[in-house]
C-alpha cells in the first residue's frame, strides 16, 4: 500500500508526459490558428486546426486517465491551454461576430476568478483539482460554437444568438458552481 502511494506521488510530480506535451503542442497551435483565420483568412485551414486542438485536449484527458499519467502540472496546463485557445478564437471571431465578446468577456472574468481562488484553495488544501462537469460542457459548448462559426461563415443571425447565448450561459454556470465550490475550500 505504501509503495502504491509513492508511486502516486511520483506520478503526479511528473512533468514530461505524453498529455503535458499534448497540452504544450495545443499551446503551440494558438499562434498558428490566429495566423490562419486573421492574416491568411483560411477558415477552413484555422477550423481544421482549431479541430485538431480540441482532439488532442480530448486524447490528452483519455491518455491521463487510461495510463495513470495524471499530474499536477497536467491539471494545471490542461485548462491554460484550454482557456487560451478559447480566448484566442473568441477574440478572432470578435472580428465577424461581435457579440462574440459576450462569452469572452465572460470566460475572462470567469478565469480571472478561477485562478485566484484556485490558488488560494491549492494554498489551503495543498491539493490541485480537476474540471468538474460543468468545465467540460462550457469547453464542449464553447468548441461547438467556435467551430460553427469558424466554418459556416454565413451563419444565420438566430443561429448565432442561440449558440452564443447557451455559451455564455454555460459559462456562467459553472462560474457560479466552481466559485461556491472554491470559495467552501478557502473557507474550511
């Protein structure tokens, strides 16, 4: 038993993994996407490319879970990479769509938020957590929307208001639950 909790330990202080290298080359795809879509101004290539970002934060959670390679810098990079592909888009898409700055805004105050008492709660407790199920439908809500637009360049107006309203409610969501959440942990 002891030698099961050291091998966890170690696992989790890991930094050269298969799912933080994943979340490093999403980090790296930011630049690449926003050369596409603003200065090339290939949607196609920048939504492949957006798509492939979000295949890989899906490979790198499955990796993480399926062959314990779980860590504490996973837990971090993970979501930073997340955020900031998110943000980059929605900012790009700022450009055609501006009331893509609704979920933007959003989502930064959101994240703002979350890293503060994030912090405050590893502080605290001295435990990294993970996305909760309400994180992982903004990401999939967020994604969904991001793609859509990325592609159907054309979108209906109604259409648009529709993704982008359930977006930024789902955002807000799970702003509200993270924060009741977070703040229990400060509290404690």
């Amino acid at each position: 038993m002891h030698q099961e909790t050291n091998a966890k330990a170690d696992t989790q202080k890991k930094i050269f993994t298969i799912p933080n290298l994943m979340s490093f080359f999403r980090l790296c795809l930011i630049p690449v996407i926003i050369w596409l879509y603003c200065v090339e101004k290939n949607d196609v290539a920048a939504g492949l490319v957006l798509i492939l970002s979000g295949a890989t934060d899906i490979a790198d959670g499955f990796v993480a879970r399926h062959f314990h390679m779980i860590s504490d810098l996973g837990k971090m990079l993970d979501p930073v990479a997340d955020k900031l592909t998110q943000a980059s888009v929605l900012f790009c898409l700022c450009t055609r769509f501006p009331l893509m700055l609704l979920p933007l805004s959003c989502m930064v105050v959101k994240e703002c938020f979350m890293g503060i008492t994030g912090l405050l709660v590893i502080k605290r407790t001295g435990n990294v957590f993970g996305a909760d199920w309400h994180g992982k439908a903004a990401t999939v809500l967020l994604y969904t929307t991001m793609i859509l637009h990325v592609f159907w360049e054309g979108i209906p107006v109604h259409v648009s208001d529709v993704l982008i309203g359930a977006s930024t409610a789902m955002v807000l969501v799970s702003l509200a639950l993270y924060g009741r959440h977070n703040i229990r942990l400060i509290r404690k």
